[in-house]
C-alpha cells in the first residue's frame, strides 16, 4: 500500500508529489532528501525508514522516483511500479529528465491517477493506460542554430511565433482598401453571443445564445441583396419540422428593411443595402444549446501546509480544460478568471505549455490564466499554488465559481449559415462576398 509518491531532481527540486491517503505531510519529501544527501557513497540504499515511515526509491534520469508508505509492502512491487512509472514517462514525453517532467507535469499526474487508487497499484499496461489518457504530450524540443525562425535579436521572439489579439466580433468590417477602396465587396457577419452556466458535476445548468446577422456594402449600386439562410430554420418551438438535425430558434426580429415575402417559404431575406453597415437581423435562443459546451474543465481544490508552527498554508489549485471543438477548430484569447481566498499574498504556477500565461490579482481577489492558442480536441492543464496566510476550511469555498472568456472563429452554436448571396442587379466587373462566422463568451461560468 502506498502513502505518497514523489519525483525529485537531483537538487531536490520538488516536481511531481502525490498523496493518496493522508497519512503523512509533504514534510516527508524533505526528510528524505536529507536522508539521501547525508549518506556517503554514490548508491544510497533502496528502501530507508525514519519514524515508522518507509521510503522506497529508484534513480533513472538523473530523477529520485521515490514511494513511501506506513505498511510492509513487498519492495521489489514498489520498485518494480516506480520503474515502470519512469519508462511509461519515458514513452509518452520521449526524454526522462528534469524538463521533460517539468513540461509534462500534468500527463504524470494524470499517469498516477490512473495507475494507483488509495494506494493501491492497479495497472501499469500500457494497453490499458492508453484508453484513459487524454492529455498530449509536451516535447522538450533541444535549442538548435540550424533552426532559428522564431528567434530574434538577443534571443527575443519574433512576432511570427505570437498571436495577434482578435476581436473580430466586436470590430466593425471593414474593407481592405478603406472606405474609398476600388473594389466592389460586400461583409456578412454572423456573430453569435454565448451565456453558459455548467454545474458543480459538468451537468449544463443554462445555455441562451444570442445572434446577429451584420452586413457592411462597398457596392457602387446594388438595388437588391438576397441573403439565403438554412432551409430547416424554424422559429419557436411549435415550428420544429424536422429531426434533430434543424436548425432552430426562440425568436428573431430584422430591421426595417428588410423583405420578407420569401422568408416563410425559401428562408431569404431581401434587403437594399446601403453604404456602411447595418443589422439585418437578430435572434436568440433560450435554455438551449444545439452542441456540446465549447469548454470542459476538470478542477480540484485542496489545503495544503507549508509550515504548520507558522500557520503557513497554501491552496493548490488543479485545474483541466477540455476544448470540445472539432479538431480542426481553434478557439482564441482564452481567459479563465479563478476567484481565490482573500488574504492571498502570492502564486507560483506549472503550465503545460510556455505560450499560457498567468498571475495572481489580489485587488480582485483571483488568478488569471490565459490561452492566445487552443486547437478543438485538445486539452490543457494547470496547477496553482496560491499563498493564504491563516487559511481555514471554510476559505476554500470562496474558490470559485470559474469564468471563462474566449472567441471561436468560423463557429456558430446555433448551426445558422450563410447559403448563399445574390445580387441584383448582377454587377459589372468582379465583386467579392465576404462571409464570416464567430461566436464569442457572453457569460461562460463553472461552478466547482
């Protein structure tokens, strides 16, 4: 049975420590540090004991892979597991060292869930592992003078390897040669506004959707557009006619211009549009929503000590977040807001990936995470250690609820598309139509 295991440098740098049965504090890690470096010769032994303690550790990698437990396990099992825990490292990061254990803190972490249950051992198949693990991997990738694309004067990044804030939905279009530009365009935008409330145990507690359909004309003369929406659009819900598959919504209300003597049959809208912008048409959809939440995550909240004759305590924050976009979709600029314990003085973090940031705001009583870049499928973690001097079990509470802010380009929730734009009469020359597709975070909230 085993209490706790742990990774360390050859420093005694602490990065990986999990209890599984509260039998100890993370005291424990310091004693045998000083056990290990108090001993002469270059090979320690394998299992040393300190007050009813027993540590049981393995050196690969230039890393103490170390379990400790309060029974009389079999150390050959324990050294066995904690060998087979640095080769399934070793597989999925593709180096065992400092920085590879560092990078990929959150996929041995997910390892060890997985492989061990309130101590004790259940797998170590990698056949069956592999059915479990979600998180991907994080390369280490060596610095290399043949390939120096993203560097830049004194090593700086170049802005090649950044990613532009966006803020397509709140911009008006605009044209690419400006308001007096010589090309005959026209802008379509459908932007789409997302409330969301997810319960404690990821259950969706509301969902409301609000839309806008915007056009911006850069048409010298153009006395009629046709804007042909989805077919299966039905309005309220006693107009459902056909399967899961349509396209529906509560209500929707156009602007004075717009014709709508084909909207009930063919669903197209005719309007004359003028020169610079104007809202067609607005909808909304209430307590609803036709796929799965944007965003997934995972937290856990625990105390731990860091001096117990000081009071000194901390919070360790874990959180893991699920993007469930196709996986050829990427959501932007996405922001999670953690509320944490008044009274926090500082935070030190371990992100997955070096293009995540974060910080500890303590006028606002929370830290923020930020992702410029997060692809559909994949998924991203975190852990937080934020400084509470004095904290109680009750100040826990106040950590949470999540909020999350984010834009989808190229999405819309409802499903509505654009089918297709005409134009009458047909303009002399070339025309380009615009077509552009964005849904942004209203309100996203999780409650943990």
């Amino acid at each position: 049975m085993i209490s706790q295991i742990f990774i360390l440098s050859s420093k005694g740098d602490h990065l990986i420590y999990k209890d599984f049965r509260g039998e100890e504090s993370k005291d424990s890690i310091n004693v045998f540090y000083e056990m290990v470096t108090a001993l002469s010769g270059d090979q320690p032994p394998v299992v040393m004991s300190h007050k009813g303690l027993h540590f049981i550790h393995a050196r690969q990698g230039g890393l103490y892979w170390v379990a400790s437990t309060k029974t009389n396990p079999s150390p050959f099992t324990i050294i066995e597991f904690l060998n087979r825990l640095a080769a399934l490292t070793k597989d999925y990061c593709g180096s065992l060292s400092e920085k590879s254990v560092r990078m990929n803190f959150a996929l041995i972490y997910e390892l060890l869930d997985e492989m061990v249950d309130f101590g004790y051992i259940q797998t170590t198949s990698t056949d069956i592992l592999k059915n479990f693990i979600q998180t991907e991997a994080v390369s280490s990738k060596p610095f290399s003078l043949f390939d120096l694309s993203n560097v830049g004067l004194f090593g700086a990044e170049t802005q090649q390897s950044k990613v532009a804030p966006s803020v397509a939905a709140s911009r008006p279009i605009m044209s690419s040669r400006g308001e007096q530009g010589g090309k005959n365009e026209i802008f379509v935008d459908v932007i789409e506004r997302l409330s969301v409330v997810i319960g404690s145990k990821g259950v969706l507690m509301k969902a409301d959707i609000h839309g806008e359909i915007k056009i911006k004309c850069f048409l010298p003369s153009c006395s009629e557009m046709r804007i042909g929406l989805n077919e299966e659009l039905s309005i309220g819900k006693s107009q459902l006619k056909g399967y899961s598959s349509a396209v529906r919504v509560d209500e929707c209300r156009f602007h004075q211009a717009v014709k709508l003597d084909e909207f009930d049959t063919f669903r197209i809208l005719k309007v004359c549009p003028s020169q610079g912008e104007q809202t067609v048409m607005q909808y909304q959809l209430c307590d609803e929503l036709p796929c799965a939440p944007p965003f997934q995550l995972f937290p856990s909240v625990e105390k731990d000590y860091v001096n117990r004759s000081v009071n000194l305590s901390m919070v360790l924050i874990f959180l893991k977040l699920r993007c469930d976009l196709p996986p050829k979709s990427t959501a932007l600029n996405v922001s999670i807001t953690v509320p944490v314990p008044k009274g926090s003085t500082s935070m030190s973090q371990e992100l997955s990936s070096p293009d995540q940031t974060a910080e500890l705001q303590p006028k606002n009583k929370a830290l923020l995470w930020e992702i410029p870049r997060f692809p559909g499928g994949a998924q991203l973690s975190a852990l937080f250690k934020v400084d509470v001097p004095g904290l109680s079990s009750a100040s826990l509470l106040e950590v949470g609820p999540v909020s999350m802010s984010f834009e989808l380009p190229k999405q819309t929730c409802t499903g509505l598309q654009i089918r297709f734009l005409r134009l009458s009469p047909t303009q002399t020359g070339l025309s380009q139509r615009w077509v552009r597709y964005v849904t942004h975070s209203d309100s996203y909230t999780i409650r943990i």
